[in-house]
C-alpha cells in the first residue's frame, strides 16, 4: 500500500476530527486531504488513484448520506468510512448497503479506524484491478467484426458450428474460421474461456431477453 501512496479523504464538520485523524493517519503513510463539508469536496475535481472515504454522517448542508447517494449517482467508486456521533441501526443498514465499507461511531479506537481505512484501500485495489480487466476485455471484444460479434453471442449461449451456420444461413467452414479469429482475439482457448470473457464484460448470450 505504500507504493501505491493511496489518499484517505477525511469530511467531517468538526476541525478537531479533522486535525487528529489527519495526524494519526499521516503518521502511517497514508496521503491524506481533509474538507469541513461535502459540499467542498465535491468542488474537488475527480480523484483517479487508490483511496478512500471517511465520511461524518451528520453535517449541516449535505450530510453523509446525502453526499454519498452524490456519489453513487455519478460512478463515483470510491469505498467510504462512515464515523458518526448519532449512529442509528437504520442509517448504518442504508449506508452498508449503498456500499458503505464501514461504520463507526464515536468516539471509535484508533486501530479500529486504521483497520476500517486498509480494509477500504484494499477493496479500491481490487475494484481497480476487476475494472483494468474489463476495460481490456471489453477493447478485445472491439476488434471483432460485426459478424464476428453475431457469432461469438451464439457461441456463448452454447449453440454448435452447424446450428449457428444453420441459424445465419452460412457455411459451416464459415463458422469455424470466424470462431477461431473470435478466439484469436479474445486471447481464450475454449468456449468456457469465451463464456467467462463474456460474463466478465456483460455480454449477453444470443436468444436472451
């Protein structure tokens, strides 16, 4: 994690949360940027590294809550820490399921909150690495011809050589050579290899809804 210099964002109204979650998490190495509203950290302009979010649940203007639905609305991946001093059953249920990693109220352990910050940089490493492979897999799948295309979604949902060729009015042999250029391309040798590249990028099988 070092390395990788992952950022922690600390929201929180209070400036001496601000200032000691600042210090304690600086002094493991953490980068870390502090704002007293959301509203200023979504004047920030979009961060693309490795990090997360610890976020104050209850603050005047946009609250945790609110900030973090912001979030999700725009694609905005990055895991967030809930700390609160109102924490309610309700609340964290609905934050957990936005994709909340944690949520702590205080006042919270300080390894308790270093805990919650590496399980969070860890989740954003991961997510970043399954999205580097689908963004590849989805420029592979861009090299297909359109026909190519067509087959590779019959190819998927499990139909032979002959009933594609049958199903697109064209030569078995036809088939076979394109399958082979769709396998070429999409670095796979065996249809389960074309399935999974399939699942991984969202493609549906032909004949689905």
């Amino acid at each position: 994690m070092a390395e990788l210099k992952p950022t922690v964002f600390v929201i929180d109204d209070d400036a001496s949360v601000r200032k000691s979650l600042s210090r304690l998490l600086k002094s493991l190495g953490f980068e870390v940027e502090t704002f007293a509203s959301a509203e200023l950290f979504l004047c920030r302009d979009p961060y693309e590294g490795v990090g997360c979010i610890v976020l104050d649940i209850r603050m005047p203007g946009l609250d945790g809550i609110a900030l973090q639905n912001e979030l999700v609305k725009s694609d905005y991946s990055m895991p967030i820490i809930f700390i609160t001093g109102h924490g309610d059953i309700p609340t964290s249920v609905r934050a957990m399921k936005q994709g909340a990693v944690d949520f702590l109220p205080k006042p919270f352990d300080d390894e308790e909150l270093l805990q919650a910050v590496r399980r969070a940089v860890e989740k954003d490493i991961q997510a970043r690495t399954e999205r580097g492979v689908v963004r590849e897999i989805l420029d592979e799948i861009k090299r297909l011809t359109p026909r190519e295309y067509e087959i590779f979604q019959h190819v998927i949902a499990g139909m032979l050589n002959k009933q594609i060729a049958y199903k697109l009015g064209i030569a078995e042999k036809t088939i076979k050579i394109h399958r082979g250029h769709i396998m070429e391309k999409l670095k796979v040798t065996s249809v389960a290899g074309l399935v999974r590249q399939a699942e991984k990028a969202g493609i549906e099988p032909a004949g689905r809804p």
